[in-house]
C-alpha cells in the first residue's frame, strides 16, 4: 500500500508541480551484485546460494507459477531513456515482457553451474503467493522507446559468472523455520 501511495502522490503532484514524474513497477530483477546471502533479495539469488551450496532449490506448488525477469541492466537503460524521453508524468511496467515459469529458472541456474541437482517441487501452495506475474511492456516500448536487450539466458550466465567469486550463504531454511513458526500462531 505504501508503494502504490507513492505512485499515486508522484503522479498526482508531478503535473501540479510542472516536474514530469516516471513511475517504474519493475517485476523480478536480477544480475551482479545482488546479494547470495539475504534470502529476501529474490528467487534466483535464492536458488544460486542453494545451488553453490549442493543443496536443491525449493519451489512452491508445481513450480509452473511464472514471473517476469529483467536484466539490471536492461533496467538501468530504461531510467536512461526515462530521464531523456520522458515528457509527461506516467507509470510504465518493467520486465522482459515474457513470463518464465519458476521451475525452469531453476533449472536454467543449475545448468549453467554444471550442477547435477534436482529443484525439490513441493506442491505446497503458500498463502498470499500469487501464480502468474509479468508485465505488459507495451507501453515503456511506445513513450520511452525502450526494450529489454538482454534475454534471460544471456543474464543468468552473466550473473553466474559474478557469483563464480561470490560467497554464498545459504539461509533458506532458517527463513523457512520462521514462515511455519508464523504460520503455526
């Protein structure tokens, strides 16, 4: 609620002001430099601290939930063409425009690692999980001229490839412990 009250303040007072207000709503991003030890930082840090740990990657319900993943840099270029292009105050979505399922994020990450390790499916849905989400890109594409260059294969080799010198502490069941122990009150 907090973020979308923001959106709605920036796009309320932008005009007010004369100042042109880009909302971005960026869906999953990733690349070099997120962090493999904070559980909280996203699904493919969370499966390459698993990975790099022979430990397998946890996904709920059928692993066929999909999301929208975006290369850092694809999201710096769009602030870029923000900053220049941007002549009114609007709210714009930044993903790929694609969805990929869950299940074969992991399976992406363990293949460019070499890994031999099998996500463990565990057909648990978990409340306030939602089962499909990605962006529609369109209109980033038509006011800022912009589209994501890098597709998803192409940014996991990158990101594995920094991780290759990263440590990587593998915290999930700590943080899963805590999601039963709330869950239990």
């Amino acid at each position: 609620l907090s973020k979308y009250t923001t959106e709605r303040l920036a796009l309320m007072y932008g005009p007010v002001l004369g100042i042109p207000s880009t909302v971005f709503r960026y869906f999953n991003v990733y690349g070099p430099r997120q962090s493999l030890n904070n559980p909280y930082t996203g699904v493919c840090a969370i499966f390459m601290s698993r990975i790099k740990n022979n430990n397998p990657p946890v996904i709920y319900e059928d692993g066929g939930q999909v999301r929208d993943f975006v290369y850092v840099e694809d999201v710096a270029s769009v602030n870029v063409a923000a900053i220049e292009k941007a002549r009114k105050s609007d709210l714009y979505h930044i993903g790929y425009g694609s969805p990929t399922s869950i299940l074969q994020i992991a399976k992406t990450i363990a293949d460019i690692y070499g890994s031999s390790v099998e996500p463990n499916v565990t057909q648990e849905f978990r409340d306030g999980d939602t089962r499909h989400a990605f962006a529609d890109i369109s209109k980033a594409r038509k006011d800022l001229s912009w589209a994501p260059k890098w597709k998803l294969k192409q940014g996991m080799e990158k990101l594995v490839e920094w991780s290759q010198k990263e440590e990587a502490e593998d915290r999930f069941e700590q943080v899963e412990s805590e999601r039963k122990k709330m869950l239990s009150r």
